[in-house]
C-alpha cells in the first residue's frame, strides 16, 4: 500500500472530522510557548523575563502532562481532557491581564504556570486513540503499518502545529498585540479541547496481552526516550529564543514567530514521508540517523547573523525533527503496558516541554548579554547530545525492542 493509500485508509476510520478537531486542539500548547515569550518580552523589555515566563509554562505543562496523562488512563480522556481545557484557558487569559496590567511580570509567570500545567497534551493523548481505533474497525490492511502511518501523521500534525501556532501569534503580534493571540489560544482551547475530550474516540482504550502488558512502567528505555525528547525541546526552545533575537536586531519582532515556524516546514514533509520507510530499517538505525543529522544541520545557525541566512537553515534543520519524534514516540508506545500508554505518551511530550524551559531559559539569559550566535550555541550542544546519546543507548533500546517484538500482541478495543 503507498503512503497515500495508508494516509487515505487510516483517515477514513475517523472522518475528516476528527482529524481537524485533534489538530486545531493542540494549537494552543504550540501558541502559548511562543505568545508568553513575545508578550512578556515585549511588556517588559527582556528576553531574558520572556524566557523565564515561557518557560514556567513549558515546565508547569511538563509536570502536568504525565500526572494527567494518567488521570486519563484511569478515568478516561473525555473527563480528565474537559476539564484540562476549560482550566488551562482560564489560565491564558489571566496570564494577558497580568501582563497587560503592569504589575511585576512574576505574577505573568504564576499564571502561565498555572495554564501550563492543564494545557491538554492533544497530539500525545490522539496516538493513544489509534491503535483501537485501527483494531476496532474490521476493515481490511495491516495494523502495524496503520499504526505506524497513524505514528507518523501525528509527528508531523505537531510539528504543522508548532508552524502554524508561533506564525498566528506572531502574525497577531505584528498587526496587533501579542495578548490577542494569547486570547486566540485561550479560545480554541475552549472550543476545540472540549471537543476533542467529548469526541466518540476518547472512549476507546486497547489492550495486549505479552512482554509489554506485563511489563514494568519507567524501564530504562523509557528514561532513555524521554531524555532523547529532553534534548529535542532544547532545541525548539533555543531556535525560538534565537530566531527572536535575530528578528528583534533587524528591527521585525513580529516576525520571529514566522521565520521560528519554518523550522516545521521541512520537518512535516519528512514526517509524512516516514510512512514510506520501509520495514527493514529499524526505529533505532532512524533514531541515530536523524540524531546525527540534528547536530550536523544545527551548526549552521553558529554563522546566522540575518534573517535571510536563519530561514534556510531553519527548513534544513526542520528534516530531521519528526522523523526523529516519531521514532521516539513509536518506540515509546511499543514499549510501554497498554494500561499506560497514556502516561507514556503524554511523559515523553512533557520531556519535551522541560527541555523547550531549559532550552528557552539558557539561550534567552546568553541572548541578553552576547546576542544570536550564544542562543544558538544552546541548539548545537543540544544536537551534540542527541548524537551521544544514541550512539551510547541505541544497543539497549533495540534489545529492549527486540523482546517486545517476541511476543505477538492481541489487540482488542474497549471502552471506557
């Protein structure tokens, strides 16, 4: 089957529908980051403050996910996902009254905090709906290669989210003001977080029977994913400090948001294209390859003193972002005891949002005192890492992969 036949196949067992829903509702984690900083950047003068409040966020949201994330395993999606987004909108907005209203802007912080620890993880919580989903519905094809479609369209529908959250906010923040696409956030949050949470899917949960049903949750090669997903949200944090410097020195602010979001450009042709990887190359032999490729296409950016220079770079960068999230995120499913899946899924997102606080926070304080190329240095020893990293656990992961793939696994759906 070719990867558009896979793509057609998969999306005809939700509608169009649910597709549109799931992906508008993960809009405003992606929006939230990069309005905080464009905000509190712009209320107060710092990068350094707008880093620091992105990133209260960012780890608030991380420490949110995964307790939420097993909320969801134990209660079901649709009343945990409800009250994440109802919350979390409430919480955007007060972050735009404090900020807007001039008072300290650690006040700003303790409200981001607060909406970022109940922004819904949307992307993570949907790859926990596709394998019922593919296994409930009797049609004809190869679950594994549905699964794994289904795996690489969602690691590319987040990285589309992260090019189009950060372009609206900007595009709002060049033509407005960057608490209007904050408000915009808080409202598809209300609008289409409740929507996905009361969607027929969230009812349905899967269950398997081998190594992984029995297993122990946190394993080693859980650790190792999340630390790989660390490293690669130092890396959305620090090209979006960075590209904000730069577009901030040559006198366009506004448009850090969108020159940010190319970085996503090539990242979701790459991840639409996984579909057609075939079977033989291994998720680990993918994961040391697009680590590597991380590092070689972020040094680059040590050269970047323009905007006209920063964009190509950025798309270049871009290819090797999904294809190296939806080898974490796949191995991290096949992993993990189905009972759990959703903890999983929604602990390796907030692995991410740490790094993104970590990555957003280093570069930011560099940004102030030394400029664009400092920020950057932050991506680069971040793409360093990820190649260390691979190089040293990619053994144990495909040990720990291999004896999962032992056991064939029966899947059967169930509700809620």
């Amino acid at each position: 089957m070719s990867p558009a036949a896979s793509y057609r196949h998969l999306f005809g067992l939700t509608g169009r529908t649910y597709i549109v829903v799931a992906f508008l509702a993960r809009l405003p984690l992606a929006m939230s980051q990069m309005g905080v900083l464009l905000l509190i950047a712009h209320t107060t003068g710092s990068y350094g403050a707008g880093g620091a409040t992105a990133g209260a966020l960012a780890v608030a949201n991380a420490v949110g996910a995964p307790l939420l994330g097993a909320a969801s395993d134990r209660l079901g999606q649709r009343i945990v996902v409800l009250v994440q987004s109802v919350i979390s909108a409430v919480g955007l907005v007060a972050v735009v009254v404090a900020a807007e209203s001039g008072i300290p802007w650690g006040w700003a912080a303790v409200a981001a905090a607060v909406g970022g620890f109940f922004i819904p993880q949307a992307g993570p919580l949907a790859r926990v709906r596709w394998r019922p989903i593919i296994t409930s519905s009797g049609r004809p094809g190869s679950p594994v290669r549905l699964i794994d479609t289904a795996f690489s369209y969602e690691g590319s529908a987040d990285e589309a989210s992260f090019v189009l959250g950060p372009a609206l906010v900007g595009s709002i923040a060049a033509v407005a003001d960057p608490g209007v696409g904050i408000c915009v956030a808080a409202a598809l949050l209300a609008v289409f977080g409740t929507w996905f949470a009361i969607h027929p899917t969230a009812r349905l949960r899967a269950s398997r029977t081998g190594v992984a049903a029995a297993g122990r949750f946190l394993t080693p090669a859980l650790a190792t994913l999340m630390l790989a997903q660390l490293i690669i949200g130092m890396i959305f944090g620090s090209v979006q400090t960075g590209t904000t410097v730069v577009a901030t020195a040559a006198g366009h602010a506004g448009v850090a948001g969108l020159v940010q979001a190319l970085l996503g450009v090539g990242s979701v042709v790459a991840g639409l294209s996984m579909a057609a990887l075939p079977a033989r190359i291994g998720y680990v032999t993918r994961w040391r390859v697009t680590a590597t490729g991380l590092f070689v296409l972020a040094t680059p950016l040590l050269l970047v003193h323009s905007l006209a220079l920063l964009c190509p770079v950025l798309v270049v960068l871009g290819c090797c972002v999904a294809p190296y999230m939806i080898t974490t995120f796949t191995l991290g499913e096949q992993l993990t005891p189905p009972s759990r899946t959703g903890a999983a899924m929604t602990l390796l997102a907030a692995a991410t949002g740490l790094g993104y606080a970590v990555g957003a926070a280093v570069a930011g304080r560099l940004g102030d005192v030394s400029g664009a190329t400092a920020a950057f240095s932050v991506t680069v020893i971040a793409g360093g890492l990820a190649c260390v990293l691979a190089a040293l656990a990619g053994p144990m992961l495909r040990r720990a992969h291999a004896a999962v793939q032992t056991v064939a696994p029966a899947d059967v759906p169930q509700a809620a």
